[in-house]
C-alpha cells in the first residue's frame, strides 16, 4: 500500500486539540484500513501534517471527515525514505508534549568549476579532491546537527530542523573552504551555497519540493563561496542576530516572478554560537 502525507489547515489550534483529533483518527482508521505513523504540528502557520500507509487518497479523506471532519487541504504520496530524509526519526508522538515541528530549512551546496579542476587534474587526484571536499561538509554537519539528504557527486542536498544550526553551519564551511587548500596546486575551493525554508506540503506533488526547488535556485546564482538565503530565512535569521547584507533581486529558472534574496554574512553573537564555534574550531586545528 502506498504512503501518504497529507496537509490541515487548523489556525488558532491548540497542541493539545491537535493530539485530541490524532487519537480520534486513530480510533476509525481501522475501519477504512489506514496506519497512521506519525504527525506533526506547526504553530507558527497553524498547520498539520500526517504520515500514514493508506489504500487511496481517498482513504485518508474518509478517516479524517468521520473522526473530527478536519479534512486535509493536500494530500501527496511520499516515500518512507523521503520522510526520513528530510524529518529524521518517524514515531508516533504519545502525547501533546512530544509534538514536534516539520519546519525545515533545506540547503544545496555546488563546488565551483568541478569540471574543469577535473579537466586540469585528472580523475584520480579528482576523486581524492570530492573525498576531502565531502569530508569538510559532513564533519560540520556533526556539529551544527543536519541531515544528508542527497549526495550530488560536486554538491549536496541538505535538511535542519534548527535554524541556528542550518546558518552556523553555511558559515563554518564557507570559510572551511576558503582557508583550505585541499590540493596543493589549487587555491581553496570555492562552493556557493543556497537555502530556502518550508513545509513537507505545500501544494506541491513532492514532499519539501517547493523548498527545495527554490534552495536549489538560490544556490545557482550565488557567488561562489557565498551564502545566499531566501527572504524567509533572512527574517527568521535576523531575529536571531544573524548579519545579512542587502536584498537582491533575482530571476530563479522556474519562478514567474522575481525573487529576493540575501546573503549570509556573519553568525548571531550570542554565547552559544561563540563557544561552539571555538570549539570546533581548536579540534580542528589540533
């Protein structure tokens, strides 16, 4: 049976009206021969999201309009692997206070100029260069916590859930790479970086496809060895003390209209960031 997550529209919901609707839907999926997995909670936008194993669509539909009449706004079909990618862990929350958020922010990075390094150093020492390439992308991952989604051979495909995490991270390997030399003929690499936020439905047919189409469009026009964020990151940033430099309008490949973007300057000063940072960093160097 496929797999299905699916979108509700609750404004002014409560975490616990939320847990409330879960176990009614529970108590009549049987009936129509769904499996609910898990689900999550946004209350900042006032949105749910389900995971569940279903016969159709329409299935979900039905379990939803008997058990509290809540009927989803989207339902998409989605791959388990997918799911995990992108949200981690799937267990069922066993009350209000396990609810979590499907908010994420979703990164792609590109190393510049892959092909002609290639052309220019052969495919040996090139293989050795992308080894220790991925090797400074995956190291920060274990300490600004994210998720590999996809592995692109000269990029990555990349999911936080903390935005704190996702900004330290675009920032400590931005100057990763432009104070390494990774090969000794060849100046730093240089890779642009874009990130974009969202849902995991958002009337899109893939599960954080409009995010990740836009992080992937971001990272097209960025500089190499920049950070460029969409507007909606910028402003959840700046809260954070995050720097940013000054809107930009471009024209991404598949939006009909502009977009504003900014680029990633500095990390937040708070403590924390700070002390992290330094730690890393002295681990790294010695």
């Amino acid at each position: 049976m496929p797999l299905f997550m699916d979108r509700h529209e609750v404004p002014g919901a409560t975490a616990q009206e939320v847990a409330n609707a879960h176990v009614s839907d529970l108590s009549v999926a049987g009936k129509y021969d769904v499996e609910f997995f898990s689900y999550w909670f946004d209350s900042t936008d006032g949105a749910v999201f389900c995971f569940a194993r279903a016969p159709s669509n329409q299935a979900m539909l039905q379990v939803h309009g008997e058990s509290h009449g809540l009927v989803p706004a989207e339902i998409i079909e989605v791959s388990e692997n997918d799911v995990v990618r992108f949200l981690g862990r799937v267990s069922d929350p066993s009350d209000a206070s396990e609810l979590t958020s499907p908010f994420r922010m979703i990164v792609f990075t590109d190393l510049e100029d892959s092909t002609s390094i290639l052309e220019r150093i052969g495919e040996s020492r090139f293989m050795l260069l992308l080894t220790e390439h991925d090797l400074v992308i995956r190291r920060s991952l274990v300490t600004w916590p994210g998720r590999e989604v996809k592995h692109t051979g000269d990029g990555f495909l990349l999911s936080f859930a903390d935005l704190d995490n996702a900004l330290n991270w675009a920032l400590e390997v931005r100057d990763e790479f432009a104070e390494t030399v990774l090969v000794e003929d060849l100046p730093p690499l240089r890779v642009r970086i874009g990130m974009a936020a969202g849902e995991p439905v958002d009337h899109d047919d893939d599960i954080f496809g409009a995010a990740v189409n836009r992080a992937n469009r971001i990272c097209a026009v960025a500089d190499p060895g920049h950070v460029l964020v969409s507007d909606q990151v910028r402003d959840l940033g700046a809260e954070r003390g995050f720097d940013f430099g000054e809107p930009r309008r471009v024209s991404l490949k598949g939006f009909t209209e502009g977009t504003t973007v900014y680029e990633l300057l500095a990390a937040s000063a708070s403590p924390g960031s700070r002390t992290r940072a330094r730690w890393w960093r002295g681990r790294r160097d010695g």
